[in-house]
C-alpha cells in the first residue's frame, strides 16, 4: 500500500502531496480562481484552434472526439478547482459548469452515431451526428456570466459555435 495523501496547509493555501509526489493546489482566491480558470480555457481554446477542419467523415469524428476531449478536460479541470464564494461561486456553477457537463453528456449519443456512420461509411448520417457533437459541452452555457466573471477565453471556449461538416 502507497503513503496516503497528506495535506499540508501554508498561507492560506492548501497543498495536496499525493502517493506519486504529484502536487495540487487549491487557492482560495477570487483572483487565483480567475487565472488558473482562464489559463485553463486558453489551453482548451489552443487544442480546439489546433484542430484541424474535417475534411471526410473519419477527420470529423477525430475533429469530434479531440474538441469533446479538450471542452471535457477543462470543465473537470475547473470543476476540480476553488471555485468563488458565495454569489460568484453559484453563478459559475449553475451558469458554466452544470450545463457544460450536462451539454458533454448528451452529447456522447452523437458521438457514439458518429463512430458507427463512419465505420458504415454513412456520409449523410456522418454529417448530422457531426454537427449534432461538434458543439459538446457550450449547450445551455451562459457564456455572459463567464464574461461578467472575467472569464474571456472561458467564454470564447464555451460559446456555441456550429462547426459544419466539410464534406
């Protein structure tokens, strides 16, 4: 059996030392709250901007399958984290990142009908699953409170913006 996590406290801020030597902070801060979310975001924004543009069905269901993948990592990232107090706090969560994993998860049916249009070389099926996954996790997501949160690179992650199928 591995050492059990020990967590230590110093100024204000907890350190989780995990079996592995790996280590977790969790700020209490607004402000650090702000910057961890938003350099989250900012990588999720980069792997989506990255991606290339599907060209035929098997590059939609990679282009579906990275997108879910980056969205779904920051919303566990930010799920994981200190989120703010009181108003802010609950604004974030009910505003951001309840329907975000809400949008995630419904949208898995259409990534599941994407794999199987693809391996049935069904173009038309392929394209309205497509278009169906390719906005995983922004359904429902009130991008303004991200914004009135000082979450801009939140917000432009989680905005719905239909990518279509370029087949």
């Amino acid at each position: 059996m591995g050492a059990r996590p020990r967590l230590t406290g110093l100024a204000g801020l907890a350190i989780l030392v995990t079996a592995g030597g790996g280590l977790t902070a969790c700020a209490g801060g607004s402000a650090d709250f702000t910057r961890q979310a938003e350099a989250t975001c900012s990588t999720a924004a980069r792997t989506i901007a990255a991606l290339n543009r599907p060209s035929d069905p098997a590059a939609g269901l990679r282009y579906a399958l990275d997108r879910y993948a980056a969205v779904e990592l920051a919303v566990s990232t930010v799920t994981d984290s200190a989120l703010p107090g009181g108003e802010p706090g609950q604004a974030l969560r009910q505003g951001w990142l309840r329907p975000a994993r809400a949008s995630l998860l419904a949208a898995r049916p259409a990534l599941s009908d994407l794999q199987h249009a693809v391996a049935d070389h069904d173009r038309v099926a392929a394209a309205a699953a497509f278009t169906r996954a390719a906005g995983a996790g922004t359904a429902s997501v009130d991008v303004a409170v991200l914004r009135s949160q000082q979450l801009p690179s939140c917000a432009d992650v989680f905005a719905v913006t239909p990518v279509a199928p370029g087949w």
